[in-house]
C-alpha cells in the first residue's frame, strides 16, 4: 500500500496473554475470545478461568516456566507484573523481579520460539514529567518511580531483541485504565478509586493538586482494541501511546462522577505530595494512524463502571500517596 502507514497486517489466531487473571488481562481474554482467537492465560495466580480460555499458572520469574508456558502460540500479549508505582515506591526489589526479570525472561521465550509475535504492555509513567502536552513516543523517557524505570527497561531490551536477534515486537503504553474486573486490594487508578468511595457515602480523597494533577483516562475496552490493533499493524520495534487523548483534571472526574450518579460528592483534598501533579495526556496519533479510534466517553465508561459496581462496593486499599517520603 503506497504511502500507507500499514506496513504488517498479521493474523493471529492463537494468543497467550501473561497476566491473564489480572484486571486488564480477564478483559483481554475475553476479547480475544469473541473475536474468535484461542487463548491460553498465563500467570501465578490462579483465578476462575474465563470460559473458553485455557489457563496455565505459571511464574515467570523463572525462565524454562516462561519458555514452556508460551509455546506454540502466534502472538504472547506480555501484561504480568506489578501493575503499581506505589508498591514499587515501597518494594523496589519486588518490582524488579516482576516487572524487569519477568520482561526479560518473556523475551527470551519469544526469541526462543522463533516466528512468536510479542505485544508488550508498557505504562505512560515511562515518561516521568512529559515537557510537553499531549505527550508523543518520541519524547524525553524520564521515570522518576521504579516501576516506570522497570517497564522502561523492558522497552529497551524489547528494542535490542528486535535490533538482535530480529524478533517481532511492539510495546503499547497505557495511560489510566479503568473499567470492570479491578481489584479494589490492588487497583491504583483514580476512576475506580473514587467511584468507590463516592457510592459508599465517604469523601473522595485526591492526592496532589486537584487542577493541576491532569491524566489520560482510557476505558480499558479501548485500550484492548488499541493493543489488538497494535499486534496486528505495529511495526517491530516500535512503541504506541494508547489512552484516549483527552485532558482530564482530577477536579473534572470528580464532576464526571457526581453527573453519573446524580449524587454531589464531598472531597478531601491532600496537597502534601505534588510529586505527580502535572498533566500526563496521550497523543495517539501513531495508533491512530494503524486504525485504532478510542470510543468510551469519559462520562459512559464512569456510569457503566458505577453500575457494575453496584451501591456498596468494597473500599479501595492502596494508598495514593506515592512518594515514600510521605508515609
Ligand atoms: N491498570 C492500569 O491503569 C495500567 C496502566 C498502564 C499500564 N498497565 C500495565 O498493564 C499490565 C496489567 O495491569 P493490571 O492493572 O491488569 O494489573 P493486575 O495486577 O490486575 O494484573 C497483573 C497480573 O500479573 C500477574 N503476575 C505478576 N507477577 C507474575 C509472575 N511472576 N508470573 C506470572 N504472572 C504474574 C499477577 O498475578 C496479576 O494477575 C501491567 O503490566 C501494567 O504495568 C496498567
């Protein structure tokens, strides 16, 4: 195709998705399930398999078990590992194994089982403070927590595979993914966070400076589309933004919230840490470019989320002060 920005079109019909029991990866197999894929989930946490899917436990902090559970499969979609900054904060060491070892040892399975497309999760906290709004995959990657520096890693190692040993692989990085099947014991992201504590009656607790704290909030049906698009059309080696590409201050998702549920919400506001207060928004323009088109409005995905919630879900654990300092 002259001029086109589609230069790969792969078919993949059989998938393994690392991660699988988690938040994003459950939403990712059943997806791919109903767009007729086989899929094997891999992770070291059993769960209730989704119907349909085979399930694998497997750690893959250890790399025969990395080589063994993603064989005989067309694309590995690699979600496992520590999905938050502030438990990275607190446990560095743990992020590293589950994010940088686990990242490593899913390259060498791919590059071991030659032919293997790998489409590899990262996160836009890779960024650090983004000089610029929205943020392109060609700025400056400067991660200030380690679980952005691990993912980060990853990138590169996934970029000297490609360069290497001529391995196909993309990454995608997430910007704040919201949506079902969070769970509250682990899930950071403030659009579950605070719908959690709004349907229970307790003030909303926002961290940083409500205007200035400014994100990217996907629903993660879209980012399961933007990854899909991005293993079937990315170029290997390279590296797309998914979010939704628009600007959301913390103050207007709590207005976000309150129109969803007809309910004003009471607010508490802690300024102590502004370690994150700065704006965080996707360009997505390269993904746009290989077909993907974001389409959850903010305030659909928020009163689907309320409702599947339902009036009394369980209360969000972490912490969202991030910065160890403050604890
Ligand atoms: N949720 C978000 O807002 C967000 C944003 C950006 C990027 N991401 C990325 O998406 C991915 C999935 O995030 P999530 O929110 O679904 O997290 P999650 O914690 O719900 O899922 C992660 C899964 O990985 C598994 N896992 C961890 N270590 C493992 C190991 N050693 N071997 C096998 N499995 C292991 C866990 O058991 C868990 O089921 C992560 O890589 C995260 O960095 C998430």
């Amino acid at each position: 195709m002259a001029n086109s920005p589609i230069s790969h079109d792969r078919t993949l019909r059989r998938a393994a998705v690392t991660g699988g029991s988690g938040f994003v990866g459950r939403n990712l197999v059943a997806a791919l399930l109903s767009a007729g894929i086989e899929v094997r989930s891999v992770d070291n946490r059993p769960s209730e398999p989704v119907p349909g899917a085979s399930a694998v436990t497997a750690d893959l902090r250890d790399p025969q078990q990395a080589v063994e559970a993603l064989a005989d499969v067309d694309v590995v979609f690699h979600l496992a590992g520590n999905p938050s900054g502030t438990v990275s904060v607190e446990d560095p060491l743990l992020d590293f194994s589950s994010n940088a070892v686990v990242g490593i040892n899913v390259l060498e399975a791919v590059r071991h089982h030659a032919g293997t497309r790998l489409l590899y999760l990262s996160t836009a906290m890779v960024y650090g403070q983004p000089e610029t709004t929205p943020c392109h995959e060609k700025d400056p990657c400067r991660p200030f927590y380690p679980y952005g520096a691990s993912k980060l890693a990853v990138e590169h190692w996934l970029n000297s595979y490609v360069a290497a040993y001529g391995i196909d692989a993309s990454a995608a990085r997430a910007f704040v993914v919201y949506g079902p099947g969070e769970d509250p014991r682990r899930a950071g992201a403030e659009p579950g966070q605070f719908l959690r504590w709004h349907l229970n009656g307790a003030p909303i607790r926002i961290t940083g400076d409500p205007d200035t704290k400014i994100r990217d909030f996907v629903h993660v049906d879209d980012l399961i589309a933007g990854l899909l698009v991005a293993a079937r059309r990315g170029e290997p080696g390279a590296v797309y933004n998914v979010g939704s590409g628009t600007s959301v201050s913390l103050r207007e998702l709590v207005s976000v919230i309150e129109a969803a549920t007809g309910r004003s919400a009471e607010v508490t506001v802690d300024e102590r840490d502004l370690t994150d207060s700065y704006a965080l928004v996707a360009d997505i323009s390269a993904l746009r470019e290989l077909g993907y088109e974001p389409r959850t409005p903010l305030g659909d995905g928020i009163q689907r989320l309320a409702a599947a919630m339902g009036p009394a879900p369980a209360l969000p654990a972490l912490s969202t002060v991030l910065s160890a300092t403050n604890h």
